[in-house]
C-alpha cells in the first residue's frame, strides 16, 4: 500500500520550506496540487522534477479513483494547495476523507509548514490559547449572515481570511457589527515583499487600506 503525504507549502517566501518537505517531494511518485503552475515554480526554485496533476474542489470520481488505484499499487502521493497547509481553507479534506474511507490501511502522513493563519496570530500581539477561526466569509449568499453572527462568538480572537476583491466589504461589515472602533490586526501578503502588519481600530484600517494596499491576501483578526 501506498503513502499519502499532507505537506505544507510557503505563503510567499520559497525559502520557508522545510528540509522534510523537500525530502518527500523528490521522493513523491505523484503531486497533487491546487495549481499546477504555481506548485511547478515551487519544484523548479529546487530543481525537483516530479509529475504533477491537478486537484482542486471541481476534481470528479475518476480523478479519485486514479488516486486510489496508485496507493493500492503502492505509489507515493503528496498533496499540496497554492500556498501554506492543505485542508486548511482548502478542498484537501476531502481527499483525506475519501482515502481514510476507501483505503483505510492507507498511510497518510502530515508534512507540517507554513500557516497563514498561525502566522499572523504569533505577531498579532493577543492571547492566542484560544481563538476561533472560520476560514473564508462566503463570496455572496449568506456573507451579510456570516458578518452578522461574528458579534456572538465567545471565543476571541477571531480569525479570518479575505481576498483583496472583497476586503474593503469585509472592514466594512467588521465596522456594521463591531463599531469603527472595534481593534483588529490585519495581515496583509505575509513573508512576501511587501509585507505588513496593521494595529489599530476598524476606521483606522478603513483609512489605512486604500490603493494598493488593498492588494495581497489578507488575514484579519478581530478581539
């Protein structure tokens, strides 16, 4: 029987990948990633020449059926998303879900890395013994609903993920439920260039974000 590997890829700087992850990509039969093309600069930075083929939320039955007949040969495969942990805001568990049910005896193993999510709470500055986090705000259906239930949430802080499409909508709304004064960290581009990391109220990051530092992948985390 075959390995799957869980494994964790940089957020932005190519160099935060670790030594064990490139060990396993090598010696991958497989690479299952969310963009072939971001995932094929990654493996050639290291000079690593593997085959990799597309997996994503829109994969149909015989894209998993294919997974399933080469663990049961006994291949290698390593799943990886666009940028950080799979599974983590990402269609990855229901690979992992799938092979847990149809190859139970499967060996499937996490290849721990790089986090947007944890990354951004260890310079927030807040008590991060607990925290909630919910991924995502959904695109349309059911955003205003989203925002709208934060107020209820017990556990603090709390953490999110936002586009740059939409990230002037989301201090909008943190603004509707919480008040222009309400505090939040927002992470912008983190390891990247241009990164930045913002402390102040609502309004003050309504005022802050404007051009092109509305640019970027954002986590937000609101006390």
């Amino acid at each position: 029987m075959g390995i799957l590997n869980i494994l964790a890829t940089p957020i932005g700087n190519l160099k935060d990948i670790t030594l064990r992850a490139l060990e396993v990509l090598k010696d991958s039969d497989l690479i299952l990633a969310e963009d072939t093309r971001m995932t094929k600069k990654l493996l050639a930075h290291y000079e690593i020449n593997k085959s990799v083929r597309r997996y994503d939320e829109y994969a149909g039955e015989r894209v998993y059926e294919e997974i399933k007949t080469r663990l049961k040969r006994g291949e290698k495969i390593t799943l990886v998303t666009d940028a950080g942990t799979p599974s983590i805001s990402d269609p990855g568990a229901k690979l992992v879900a799938f092979i847990q049910k149809e190859l139970p005896q499967t060996k499937i193993v996490p290849i721990p890395g790089p986090s947007a999510l944890i990354a951004a709470l260890s310079v927030s500055g807040l008590n991060a013994d607990k925290f909630t986090f919910l991924g995502y705000p959904p695109h349309k259906k059911g955003r205003n609903t989203f925002f709208a239930k934060l107020k209820d949430i017990k556990i603090k802080p709390i953490v999110i993920y936002e586009s740059p499409h939409r990230f002037r909508k989301a201090l909008e709304s943190l603004k509707e439920i919480f008040g222009g004064e309400a505090e939040i960290v927002v992470a912008r581009e983190l390891t990247k260039i241009y990164e930045e990391i913002f402390r102040g109220s609502v309004s003050e990051a309504m005022e802050h974000f404007q051009g092109e530092r509305t640019r970027g992948e954002f986590v937000l985390i609101i006390q």
